[in-house]
C-alpha cells in the first residue's frame, strides 16, 4: 500500500521519534483524516474493528476508555479524548471539541485524529520520549489539556481585545459576531472538558494498570491533575467573563436605544408647539392677523419665540 501524508509510521529511537523505514518495526501509527484505504489497511495489520477507527472522525461521539480483544487475542486498550481544536459553526471560526483517538496494541500505539493537531503533527514537537507507547500516550493525553488551556487563553485575548474597544465596537455588527464566536467557542470547550472528565478520573486511578506501575509516571499523575484543575479553572473564569462582557453589550444597546427614544420624545414636543400655532391660524374662524400684510411673518415670529421658549425651559429642568 502506498502510504500518503496523512498516515505516518513512526519508531522510538535514542529517546527520540523518527520517521519509520521500510521493513523497520513499527513503534507508532499516526493517521490523520484517514481515508478509506488506509482504515482497511490499518484494521487488517492490527486485526482491529473498522468501526473503532471512523468513530475518530464522528464529532458527536464522548471522551471514554475501553478494553477490547482483537482477532489475535490481544488486549487493546482505547482511549478517546476530545481535543481542542479550530472549526467552522454557521459564518463563525470557532474552537471546539475534535475526537483523538489512542489505541494501545501490544507494543504499538495508534492515533487517530480528523484534523491536524499542533502536538502531532510535526512529530519532532513531541519532544523526547523514553523508547515506549505508554510514556507517549500520557505526553499525548497531557498535551490534550496544554492544547485546551492554549486556546483558551487565545479566547481570553479575545476578550480582553473585545472589552478594551467596546466603545468602537457597540455600532459595529462586528463585534457582536467576535463576542458570539467566543460564546460558541466557550460553550463547545466546556462541553469537551466535562465529557473528559470520567474518562480522564479513570486514568489517574489506574494510572498503574495503564501505563506500568513507575515512579516517573507517578509524577507525570501529579502533573496531569495540575493541568486538568489549570484548565477547569480558566474555562470557568472566562464563562463568567463572557457573561459580563454579554451584559455590558446588552447595557450599552439598552442605554444607545433609550438616548433615541430620549431624542424622539423631545422633538416631537419641541414640533408640537408650532404645529399647535399653526394649526390654530388655519381655522375657518376670524384669528388676529388674518388681514394684516404682515400677519404670516408675526405668527411666524410669534412661534418661533413659543419654541424657542419650550425649549428653554425644558432644559432649564434638565429635560434635555
């Protein structure tokens, strides 16, 4: 099978990753947006279900663990977490929630992916690893919540940018559709953060089962709970953030709608005035001035004066 870009073959070497050679032993399998093809492919090498390979690209599916025998008889261990990731929803660029998929087979590791993710793709940002699939499953699974807590605080700049130019931004649909994008954005990060979270508890308590029984992996489980409350913790405080930020725009329109209503009363009391002495002169009765040459030019005057006096008045009670 000709393998293309987007299904790599990997090996663990000098505690680094390197790109495998033809005929090499296999240490990790990366398929990103994977074809058709190349599920066949890897299902049959692995003797592995289809099924478990495409739920990597379902957006809708849950973070979760599994134990699975394979056609061999052998043990797989699959562990589907929900990776923050750029997307489009509706005319918005969002972030939201995309499925990683990490398959422990004997003694290679597979990961499944529909977009490209920063610390996979290129592999060389994995740093070193010590020459086994379970050291690179806990970076892979702490580089989950790194990429959350990034994009998160993508969001709070964001924010912070939308709040410092609030006052430019108040007539402009623009910035309403910045200040929805994060909602959205915020909305889909917490929803993948919690569907994580039982998956992510099973982990730190068969953190020995799962990944050999070490007293370095034992600090990578201290760590891993560190960037999970990290996490936690940011996502709450920017909900609350957009909540305010939410509020002020709904203030700021409330505040811009009653200034017209404000403007509109007192133009049509202004307006009342002389419609009022107009009206009066055009009655089928006899009215002062109606013979007199310059009677047009003094009832003009006459309400001039009547308006400007309203309007004096009206702003000597700080009406206007």
């Amino acid at each position: 099978m000709e393998v293309n870009m987007i299904l790599k073959n990997y090996i663990f070497k000098n505690k680094k990753i390197l790109v495998a050679q033809e005929k090499e032993r296999i240490d990790w399998v990366s398929l990103i947006k994977p074809t058709e093809e190349e599920i066949k492919y890897i299902t049959s090498k692995y003797f592995l279900p289809r099924d478990i390979i495409r739920e990597s690209s379902n957006l809708n599916t849950a973070s979760h663990i599994n134990y699975i025998t394979n056609l061999k008889q052998q043990q797989i261990t699959e562990i589907l977490l929900l990776c923050a990731g750029e997307g489009t929803f509706g005319k918005n660029n969002v972030t939201t929630g995309y499925p990683l998929l990490i398959l422990l087979v004997d003694s290679t590791i597979i990961t499944v992916t529909d977009i490209i993710l920063p610390f996979i793709a290129p592999p060389k940002k994995l740093g070193e690893v010590n020459n086994n699939k379970e050291e690179l499953a806990i970076h892979l699974i702490s580089s989950v919540y790194e990429e959350f807590k990034k994009q998160l605080l993508k969001i709070e700049s964001e924010i912070i940018e939308i709040e410092r130019n609030i006052h430019k931004l108040q007539t402009n649909s623009a910035g309403l559709d910045r200040l929805a994008a994060c909602q959205k954005s915020i909305v889909f990060l917490e929803s993948a953060l919690e569907s994580n979270e039982k998956t992510f508890q099973y982990i730190l308590e068969h953190c020995e089962k799962l990944f050999l029984n070490n007293a370095k992996y034992k600090d990578k489980q201290y760590q891993l709970r560190i960037q999970r409350l990290q996490t936690l913790k940011l996502a709450k405080t920017l909900t609350t953030l957009i909540s305010q930020l939410s509020d002020m725009f709904s203030n700021i329109i409330s505040y811009q709608l009653n200034i017209i209503m404000k403007i509109l009363t007192e133009l049509s009391i202004i307006i009342t005035i002389p419609t009022i002495i107009v009206g009066l002169w055009g009655v089928n009765t006899k009215v002062p001035f109606q013979s007199s040459m310059p009677g047009f030019f003094i009832v003009s005057i006459i309400t001039v004066i009547a308006t400007l006096t309203c309007y004096i008045v009206l702003k000597h009670i700080k009406y206007l």
